[in-house]
C-alpha cells in the first residue's frame, strides 16, 4: 500500500472501521513509513483530545421535563367514550365506572413500596445531575470506593469494577431515598452516568428484576438477600440491562 | 368489566406511546448535543429537540427496530435545517452549508500530517480544552455534525451515513477532512499564542 492510500484510511483505520484485511494492509505501511506513521499520530492524539475536552452539551433538566410531558398519556376522555357507547350498556357501564373509579382511587393513593422506590431514585438521579454532583468520592478504584462508604453507612455496598465491560466507574455518592441515607455507585456508560443506588434489604426476601420507565430514564429494580439495588439511567434500556446482569453475577 | 378496561385502555395506542417512550426518550441528551452543536446556540437547541420529539412521535411508526438513535438524529438533523431556513429568511443566520464556500482544507493540511517529525502530536494533545471547544465551534457545519456524531456521540461510520443520509464512504472522507482542518485550526492558534 502506499502512501497516498494509507492516508485515505487512516481516519476509518483510527476508528477501526476497516474491514481486516485493509487494516492490516494501512498497519504494514504504517510499519515501514515514518511519515504516515507520525500522521497516524497525530490523528490519535486529535482524536484522544476531542473525545475528552469537547464539550458534550447534556439536555437541560427543564427541556427533559418538557419534553417528557408532551408524550406523557393524556387524559382519557370519558364522556366522549361513553358517548360512542349504545344506550343499553351505557347504565351498565356508568355502574361499572363507578365502581372501578372508587376501586382506582384507593390503589393511587397507595402506591406500591416499589412504585414509591422508583420516584424516589428518578428524582434523586435527576437531582444529583441538575447539581452537577454527581460523585462526592471520584474514583474508578472500587478499593477506594467502598471504604468511602464504610464509616458514612451503617452497611457495606457492593462496588464493582466494569470498565472491561464497558462501564467505568465514577465513584461514589451518599444520597436520600425515601428519608434513607443509601450508597449511589455511579458507573458511566459513554457520555451516560448511572446511579446504582443500594441500600439494606430489610425483609431479606429476594425480589426479581423489575423494569420501569419514568420521565425518560430506565429502572431497574431487584433485590439479593442482602441489598436492595436500583439502577437509574437515561442511556439505553439494553445496556443498563447489561450493567444489571454484570452487577447481578458474583 | 374485562371487556370494559379493553374497550378503554386502547392498548395498541398505549403500546406505542410505551415503545416510544422506552426507544426515543433515552436519546434526549444525544438530541439535545447534537442540536447545540448545530445551532450553536441553547434557545434554538432547546426548540429544535422540542421540535424533534412532536416529529418523532407522529412519526414513530417509521422506526424500524430498537436502535432508535440514528432516527432520532436525523430528525434533530432535519429539524435543524428547517428552523435555520426560518432564521434565515429573518435575516438571524449567515452560516452557509457548503464546503465550496470554506475552500478545499484537505490541500493545506495535508502537508500538514505528512510531516515526518511530530511535536504537533504533543501540542494536539495538549490543547486545551477551551480551544478544542472554539475550533469545533468554527468548523464547517458539514464537518462539525460528522466529527460531533462520531467523536462525541460514538456513532459508528453505518449508522453516521444513516443520519446524514450519504454513503459510508462519504462519511469516511468527511472526517477525514473535518479532522484534519481542525488539526490545521488547533495548530494555527498554537502558533499564534
């Protein structure tokens, strides 16, 4: 290959977006010609320095509300179902709503303990990225992470290191869930933080995954005999699962 | 009673209020990135992904699969193009689309990178973060969206040729030539200061 060639592909080989045998081709050339091999240099070093100091404009906390409220469920129109309805069962039907409605009422006035979780996590998350705080300990060692968390909690959380899978660690964080002072361990997934909140299980009954959305970021719910964990993110539902099932094997 | 909650539940509406919902709304910070970088400006940003989103909804029977990024992009990228002719036609924007207009930079950076010695490759890697920020800024807009797609969004070649809707091949000389002019700006600046 020569000169002319190589420099064609250097981006799409720096991105690792040939197909192998024209990597190997550009990476014998680079091999045996200083010149190409101080371009490819150079385009590494433009390539490390845009990725970590350009700025990466996260949307503000007011356009995500907004933004979330526009495709939020409108309000069923009752009356203009029921007008659609024949006659005959409209009686049957108003019984029915009435009795639905009271049934309805008490179940939202009582949400679930996991229904309260998961508001509570989501504002936490949005909270904490709103305040630009999104660690208190910054760290990718899990072996500072966690003894930052003994001595402010009266348990232990599991910290994990999965920057092989894709998902560095940030650090850590205390925050509030329901009154609770709990452990946020914040992962990073490309230019996504996601908080691991974990706290004690008190009934110490195992609980399986439960997948919620809310306001544009994903929950994830479960808990071991041990901890109860939710993960909250605005990246993508696939890969917080993937976080989850990495966390969830030990 | 059965029949009465499937009568108003509308499942199939909800269900695709829901799919939207899970897909699209996850993508809100790549929306939002890349209509800043656009636009360059946070009020025109903001209305252009608030634009995206009524678009992407009435139009979210067109999303194919679960990758709902690139779709969305390109609506942003859409979006962004019809608010600017607004603007233009206000008289509120000058900057053209057209790489003709900004000259052929492939010829004066290419010396550039050929160059066989490299203390560039340590300037480049030094240069802060506020010129980085004020180089990309002044980029050609045709440069700028293919570097900010790939560098800060970490689309793959495939999926930037979707957004743009131009062949892969085309996306691979763009930045090629994008990252190069940028290289020449950074290294100009250095010189300078």
């Amino acid at each position: 290959m020569r000169c002319e060639e190589t420099l064609r592909l250097l981006d799409a080989y720096v991105d690792a977006e040939l197909d192998p045998s024209q990597a190997l081709a550009v990476e014998a050339h680079l091999g045996e010609c200083a010149a190409c091999h101080g371009a490819r240099q150079r385009l590494a070093a433009l390539r490390a320095a845009l990725r970590s100091e350009a700025r990466y404009h996260r949307a503000p906390a007011a356009l995500r509300a907004a933004v979330a409220a526009q495709i939020a469920q409108p309000a069923p129109r009752w009356t203009e179902r029921l007008g659609r309805l024949q006659w005959v069962t409209r009686a049957a039907a108003y019984a029915a709503v009435a009795g639905l409605a009271s049934a309805i009422t008490l179940q939202l006035a009582v949400p679930s303990a996991q229904e309260r979780a998961t508001d509570a996590v989501v504002t936490s998350h949005t909270r904490s990225l709103m305040a630009q705080q999104i660690v208190d300990v910054p760290s990718s060692d899990q072996h500072t992470v966690k003894p930052w968390f003994n001595g402010k909690l009266d348990f232990s959380p599991p910290v994990k290191d999965l920057a092989a899978k894709g998902f560095p660690l940030i650090g850590g964080r205390i925050d509030y869930v329901d009154g609770q002072a709990v452990a946020a361990v914040v992962y990073q997934r490309r230019r996504h933080y996601i908080d691991v909140y974990i706290w004690p299980n008190q009934r110490g009954t195992v609980a399986p995954l439960r997948e919620d959305a809310k306001r544009g970021f994903t929950v994830l719910g479960w808990s071991d005999r041990e901890f109860t964990y939710f993960a909250v993110s605005d990246v993508d539902a696939t890969e917080l699962r993937q976080l989850v099932s990495e966390l969830a094997a030990s | 009673m059965a029949f009465w909650l499937g009568e108003q539940r509308q499942p199939d509406e909800d269900a695709s209020r829901e799919r939207f919902a899970r897909l699209v709304l996850p993508h809100l910070d790549a929306a939002y990135n890349l209509a800043r970088w656009l636009a360059a400006d946070e009020d025109a940003a903001r209305d252009i992904v608030q634009e995206t989103y009524l678009r992407a909804f009435r139009f979210r029977d067109g999303l194919r699969g679960d990758d709902a990024r690139p779709w969305l992009l390109a609506i942003v990228r859409n979006t962004f193009f019809s608010w600017r002719k607004e603007a233009k036609r206000t008289a509120l924007s000058h900057e053209e689309y057209d790489d003709d207009l900004h000259g052929n930079p492939s010829e004066a950076a290419e010396s550039l990178f050929q160059r066989p010695v490299s203390p560039e490759s340590a300037l480049l890697a030094q240069a802060e973060r506020a010129r980085i920020q004020a180089c990309l800024e002044k980029l050609p807009l045709a440069f700028r969206e293919v570097i900010v797609l790939r560098d800060l969004e970490d689309l793959a070649y495939k999926e930037i040729a979707r957004v743009l809707d131009i062949p892969a091949g085309t996306v691979m000389s763009r930045l090629s030539r994008g990252r190069k002019l940028l290289g020449k700006y950074l290294l100009e600046g250095e010189k300078e200061a």
